[in-house]
C-alpha cells in the first residue's frame, strides 16, 4: 500500500513496524467523520479559489458516493491502509485520479484526526445524554412508586436513621443530573474546530477557517494551531465524566449486590439479569452489577492512561496521540453498555418492602427521634443524647426495642417521658417529620422527584 507520507524515504516500512504503525482497526470508526470533514474542506477550498470550483464539487460529489458506498457495503474498507484518513483518500484518488490529490491542500492528518474525533464524540455524548437520561426516568419512576417504602438508612453500612427506598433512589438521580451536566460541559468544550491547524503553524493558502468550521456545525475555531493539533482535553474530560459516571453506577451495583444477597433480602433481580451456579443450584448472582462495578475499572483506566500518555508531549502532534481512540472508545462503549443495562435492572427491580420494614425495626434507628422527644420536652440535646444511649445500653442487654419498653421504664430514665412517645418514635412518623427540604420524608421525595424532571427537560 503506497504511503502518504513516502516523501523523501527510501526504504519501505518494515512489516512488523507496519502493523506497529497501522490504527484503521480502530479509527476506522471515523470513517464518516472523516468524509464529512472532507466535504467541507473541498467546499471550502473550491470557494476561496485555491483549487477550481468543478474541482471542488467533483470531490466533494465522490466524497458522497464513498459516503453511500460505505453505508451500503458496496464498498468496505481496506485494512491495508495505514489509517481511515489514508483509506478515504486513497480511494478518492483511485477514482479520480489527480483531483483527487488536490484534497489534502491547506490540510494535515494531524487536523483532521482532531476533526474527526472531535465531531464522532460530539454525536456520541448526544446519544449517552438520551440513555442516560432514560435510565435517571427509571430511577424516578421506581422512586416513585417506593417513596414511603420505609428501609434502614445507613452510615458507616451501620443501621443509622429510617428512610425510604425512594429517598435512596432520588440520590442517585441527582448525581446522573450532575453527570449530565458534565457530558453537556465537555460536549460544548469539545464543540471547537481545529481544521485550518493543518500540520501545526497553520497555512500560506488564504482558507476560510471559520466558514468551514461554521459549516460542519462548531460553535468556535481553535485559535492557535499548534494547540489546535495537540488538544487532546476534549478525549480526558470525556473520559473523567466517564468515570464519574461509572463510579456512581458502581456503588448503586455494589448496592444492588448487597440487597439482593440472603444477609440483607431487600430486592431481586429480575432473572433476565442474574446467572445461575453451575454447582450450585440455589445460586442467583448478580452479574450484571458485578460487571458494572468491575469495569468501571477499566473506564478509570481509560483515563488514566490517556492522562499518562499526554502528559510528556511536546507540542505540537506526537504519534503517542493515536493511542487516543482505543481509550476514549473503549470508555464510550462500556458506558452506554453500563447505562443501558442497569436501566433495565432498576426497571425491573423487585422490591422486598417487608423485609426492608424488619430491618429498620431493629437496630435503633429512631434513636435520633427519641432524644428528638426530649428535646422537645425542654432538655439540652447533649443531655438527651446522654440519656437515649443508657436506654439503647438498656435494651441491649434486656434484648428488646424502643418501641416496647414500658412507660414505667422509660420513667426511670426521664421523668419527662409521656404516652405520646410511642407515636413520635413510630418508625413512619420518622420518616413523615423529616420534611426538611431534600429529606426522607414523602413530601420531601415529591419535591426531589418534580425537581430532577424539571431538570431533566432543561438539560
Ligand atoms: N492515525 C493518526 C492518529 O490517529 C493520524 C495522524 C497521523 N499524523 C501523522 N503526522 N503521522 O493520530
């Protein structure tokens, strides 16, 4: 396969350094990205006159024909060239002969790679904004319907306080808000066009940067053409947006495997979603969160290593940058894969509010509303603090709960104590007195849900 850059070499590459070299399994994704950005340079140099209007339109018009080509699968790509820019053009010159070497006038592979990704990551978050936005429905719609499902809440994974399972929900909503927001930040960060850059210092021919980057939709020209070539932040906010996002859908799965385990029966998973032991056959195993906690390490690796891979260049282009695509990719598919299976997970979740209810029966979560009570009655919090504690020291010992130690007992302990203690330490009137704003209780989690689909409309 002849090299586009043979110029003043004299030996052919060496195969083993071919391959080394070669990134069209990869890139070959931007196939379109890279016609589409072609178009607009051929219009573009046709218009300002540096190569001859019929010129122009002839490439750009064969430029639509490989485009429908490779969508039908009339034509397929050639795994010989070194990479898709190289194969785009390459065709293009095998049908049109010497129009076709006019093309790559007032450009560089070094802009257009930046090009193509940048417009193939641009319409990749468009499509993770809609999942993801799909999956945070799914958490408003369980939440929903689980907004007085009582359930322990937890600090320290020790039984705290009682909420509601869809309490618990809504904050993980807030946090797909945030994650959303983020795709939204790279996204118009990243809605930058850096075509006109060319190999790194720019051009002697008079192109219109703007007008082409106007035509291929970005919002703004990078305004140096030496970091035009060399940005790469657009690939590592994506990337860290990535990872935040998995490290939120991990704990939710770290979550899901500890509910649904015997230790805790909170929920079950659907079997759509669980594999069975091939020994063992009680088994259900939620693999699916397992998979979604496991990989959220290779997203941070994804990450990590693109961060490491920039972090020595000298500007301008390095070859080092090819390794960005396998990253960022690699991030995106595992994502969307994540999304769109954890979606289907919470849809599908069965709740097990009973043995929710049981567990936030013991273990002392209305504690906090008992010394609350004496509060209430007049007494300093420390001191209320202090006499609740000997009481859960009491019932410890005797094995009983809150709930059924006898006025006569609870008299020894404050004389302040009345019948109306009961009502006020009931689990539900725990859960229904805090309605402070973003608390547990039912109204609460109303306000939480209308808050985050007002969101989710604006965003
Ligand atoms: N395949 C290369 C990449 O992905 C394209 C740019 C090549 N530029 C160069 N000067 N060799 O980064």
């Amino acid at each position: 396969m002849e090299k586009l850059w043979a110029g003043a070499l004299h030996q052919p590459l060496d195969q083993i350094a071919e391959e080394f070299n070669s990134s069209i399994t990869v890139d070959c994704k931007l196939w379109e990205q890279d016609i589409l950005g072609s178009i607009a340079h051929a219009n573009m140099l046709g218009k300002q006159g540096i190569i001859p209007q019929d010129e122009a339109a002839a490439l750009a018009e064969e430029l639509k024909k490989i485009q429908k080509e490779l969508k039908t699968g009339k034509l397929s790509i050639d795994w010989k060239s070194e990479d898709i820019h190289t194969f785009v053009e390459q065709t293009l010159t095998q049908r049109l002969g010497e129009v076709g070497k006019k093309l790559h006038t007032a450009r560089s592979r070094n802009d257009q790679v930046a090009l193509d990704l940048r417009l193939y990551l641009r319409q990749e978050i468009q499509t993770l904004q809609s999942d993801l936005k799909e999956m945070t429905e799914k958490f408003l719609e369980q939440a929903q319907k689980h907004k007085g499902t009582i359930m322990p809440g937890y600090t320290h994974l020790q039984r705290a306080q009682p909420i509601t399972f869809g309490h618990h929900l809504m904050a993980y909503t807030m946090m797909f808000l945030r994650d959303i927001g983020r795709f939204q930040d790279a996204q118009e960060r990243m809605n930058v066009s850096p075509i006109g850059s060319c190999a790194l210092a720019g051009t002697t021919y008079p192109i219109d940067r703007q007008w082409e980057a106007e035509s291929l939709g970005f919002s703004e020209i990078a305004h140096n053409s030496l970091d035009g070539v060399s940005d790469r932040d657009f690939c590592v906010e994506l990337l860290s947006a990535c990872s935040i996002l998995m490290m939120h859908m991990s704990r939710f799965s770290e979550e899901l495997i500890l509910w649904s385990s015997w230790e805790f029966q909170f929920v079950t998973l659907a079997d759509p979603y669980t594999t069975g032991s091939s020994i063992m056959p009680q088994k259900k195993n939620p693999d699916m969160a397992e998979l979604i906690r496991g990989k959220t390490g290779r997203v941070y690796g994804d990450l990590i290593g693109t961060l490491t891979m920039l972090k020595g260049l000298p500007l301008a282009y390095n070859k080092d940058m090819q390794e960005d695509k396998e990253a960022v990719f690699d991030a995106l598919q595992t994502v969307k894969l994540c999304v769109q299976i954890l979606s289907a997970m919470v849809e599908t979740l069965t709740v097990k509010a009973d043995n929710m209810l049981k567990a936030a029966q013991t273990g002392f979560l209305n504690a906090t509303d008992l010394a609350d009570y004496l509060v209430k009655k007049g007494l300093p919090f420390r001191k209320a603090y202090q006499i609740v504690g000997a009481i859960v020291a009491y019932c410890l010992e005797n094995n009983c709960t809150l709930e059924s130690l006898s006025m006569e007992t609870y008299q020894q302990f404050s004389p302040l104590f009345a019948k109306d203690v009961y009502t006020e330490i009931a689990l539900a009137t725990c859960v229904a007195k805090r309605c402070s704003q973003g608390g547990t209780s039912e109204a609460s989690v109303e306000a939480q849900i209308a808050y985050v689909k007002q969101q989710l409309k604006i965003l």
